[in-house]
C-alpha cells in the first residue's frame, strides 16, 4: 500500500510540463490513532449528531458480514467514517451555511451495491445549529456479529494538509505513452515509482479518487460528471485505520442543487 505522499519532493510541473495542467490540489487527512473528540475532525471518531435526528441504521435486506455470511435481523447502526470541520479544510467548498461534513456507512457487505462494499451516507451540517439543539450524546453501535472488521474505522485524528497531486489511473493513456521515458528516468532518478512521487494513494479529499484500479467515473442520474469528494483507503502504517479491503471513493454533483453524491469501491 502507498507510503504516505508529502507531495512531489521537486518541481514536476518544471520536469514534466505537460503534467502542469493536471496537478490538482488535494488535502491529505494523516490519520493517527487517537481519541478526538465530537467537535474535532476525525477518521472514525465521535460525531456531532443533533439530538433530534435519528442516528442512521441499514436495513438493506440480504447485507451481511464474515464468518457466519448471515444476515443479522432487524437494522444495523451505521459507523463513524470521517467527520471533517470547515476550519480544517479550507480548500473543501461547503453548501452554504454548512460547515460539517460527515461520512458514515453501514459496515456490512451490500450484495446489491454495485462492488459489494460498505453502503456510505452524507451529511453536511451546520455546527452552530447542532450545538444550539444539542448533541447526541450515546451513538449506536453494531454488536459483534454484526460488522464487517474491514468496515470498521478505528478512531483517528487527522492532519489535514494541502499538497498538489497528479492524476495515476487517470493519466489519459495517450498522454502517459509520451511521458514514458521522462517518467522512467524520474523513477529511476528518485528510486521510487511514479505514483509515489507524484499521486496521493491514501485517505484524502479532493484530487484524484485514490483508484487501485482503472477509473469509473460515476455521473448524477441528470448525467452530469460527478467530482471526487474524498477517498478513504486502508494505510498500513497505521495500526487498523482498515483492514485491508480496497478503497472507497465518494463523489458529489455540485451542478445539482440536492448535492447527490455516489461511491464506487475497489480493491
Ligand atoms: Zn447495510
Ligand atoms: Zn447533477
């Protein structure tokens, strides 16, 4: 799996300029084993839910988890994945008057989702009005048995720190043909491969989706070419931020005033 990217450690859009116009910013969250608390950016921490919601739960029929393959009865809580705060992210774009985003899913495997992963949901919220209505204080979680292990975020700090990145799988082919042998001498420069100098393959938001393989955009149901959000990938220096299935990928639609958004998954 991908060290942890710092950005490229020279000027490629110098060394490669045809590669310039493809550098995109992005925004590293660096998880870390901790405790961080509800009013805090997390990967898998407390969130601040207010207390006149419902926390969500699945009840998609057929979703289960290893060993037992069965289908727990009734609904499922979904889990913490990532809560981020406006003050963290100043690069992300909030709807207006929003300034939380929040990312959960039910940790079970969906034979019915189009990879079988994890089903996430996405909320953005204002933290204002979550304080002034108060916070829910006991969130629900699934009993053994009824989570998938590799579905299930640790609690982390983040980090979030901007880098620019360049595109992997998203390399139009052509382009990638061209580049080839300035690529090849780079590597071989900097003793490690191109995807480790210039693209971010971990937990991020913004840039390129993480692939571990070849894109699959997804568009809104009006057709439109969706943005990648975020990306939450296992990072294997890190003590079971996730186990070791492929990443999941969240976009959004900002040309639809509803911000629908979809995932893609992979491994
Ligand atoms: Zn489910
Ligand atoms: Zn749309």
């Amino acid at each position: 799996m991908a060290q942890s990217f710092a950005g490229p450690p020279f000027d490629l859009d110098d060394l490669i300029p045809e590669l310039a116009a493809l550098g995109r910013g992005t925004t590293l969250l660096l998880p870390k084993s901790g405790s961080p608390s509800v009013q805090e950016s997390s990967l898998g921490g407390p969130m601040l839910w207010p207390v006149d919601e419902p926390w969500p739960s699945c009840g998609q029929p057929g979703h289960w988890a290893w060993p037992n393959e069965k289908s727990p009865a009734g609904t499922i809580p979904m889990v913490p994945v990532i809560q981020l705060f406006a003050r963290d992210v100043p690069e992300l774009q909030f709807p207006e008057g929003m300034d939380v985003l929040q990312l959960v899913w039910c940790p079970l495997i969906h034979p019915q989702d189009q990879a079988s992963s994890a089903l996430p949901k996405l909320y953005w919220r204002s933290e204002t009005n979550v304080l002034a209505t108060g916070a829910l204080r006991d969130i629900p979680a699934p009993q053994e048995g009824e989570f998938e292990e590799e579905f299930m975020p640790s609690p982390c700090t983040v980090s979030p720190t901007s880098v620019r990145e360049y595109p992997n799988w998203d390399l139009p082919q052509e382009l990638q043909q061209t580049l080839k042998p300035r690529i090849d001498e780079l590597e071989e420069r900097f003793g490690m491969e191109y995807t480790g100098l210039a693209c971010a393959l971990q937990n991020k938001v913004g840039g390129y989706p993480a692939w571990n393989q070849s894109p699959d955009w997804p568009a809104c149901q009006r057709g439109h070419h969706m943005e990648h959000l975020l990306s939450v990938t296992p990072e294997e220096d890190l003590d079971m931020v996730m186990g070791d299935l492929g990443g999941i990928y969240v976009f959004l639609c900002r040309q639809c005033p509803e911000l629908p958004y979809a995932h893609r998954y992979d491994c």
